[in-house]
C-alpha cells in the first residue's frame, strides 16, 4: 500500500525529468534507483504509458545502437502541471512533516 502513495510522487519527478530533456525507461529506473525507488520495467512502462495517454508526456521512437527506444518528453500541457504542482505538493507534504491537524476537524473538534 505505501508504494501507491509514491507512485503520485514518482509521475511527477518522472515529468520533471522529462521535462528538462528527453528521458528513456532505463535511465528513469536508474534515476529512481538513486532515490531508494527500485521500479521494474513492468512498474515503471504503465506509469509512462499513463502519463503519455493524460497529455504529460509525449513518445517519440529512436533508434540507438540498432535498437529502438522510447524517448518521452514533457508536453505543454506537462510543463503546465509542473508549474502548479511544487505549491500543492509542499501544503500536502508540509502538514504531514509539520504533523498538524487538518484545520475543519481542529474547529469541528471531533475525529471524523
């Protein structure tokens, strides 16, 4: 279950990625890697392909030392949600590390 709540963090830094240059399966696993993320190609290939069918990414096909590769670049409308995305993930993150209570159940005072 802890890994579904990564994998939000994980699309976004892959469009980050991609957004600066061009980004290939592997080279994201191995980014990933160095983050303590260990994705498998049956992970990570879905989650690209999703962001790709959203409109984040597009897919252009390369041939690199006689073997095709899937190159994914951000689109505009993927730069656009990078734009919006440091603001809402850091209020999220913030009051998770914070530890604080969400404010309408503070003035509730209850624990619904």
């Amino acid at each position: 279950m802890l890994r579904q709540f990564f994998l939000g963090f994980i699309k976004i830094h892959i469009l980050h990625h991609a957004a600066a240059q061009p980004v290939y399966g592997q080279a994201l696993i191995e980014e990933l890697q160095h983050h303590g993320y260990a994705l498998s190609p049956g992970t990570l290939y879905p989650i690209l392909h999703s962001l790709e069918k959203a409109g984040y990414l597009v897919r252009k096909n390369r041939v690199v030392a006689g073997r095709q590769r899937n190159n994914y670049t951000a689109t505009a409308f993927g730069h656009q949600a990078l734009v919006e995305a440091p603001a809402k993930i850091r209020e999220l993150v913030e009051e998770v590390v914070d530890d604080q209570a969400p404010k309408d159940i503070e003035a509730r005072g209850d624990d619904t």
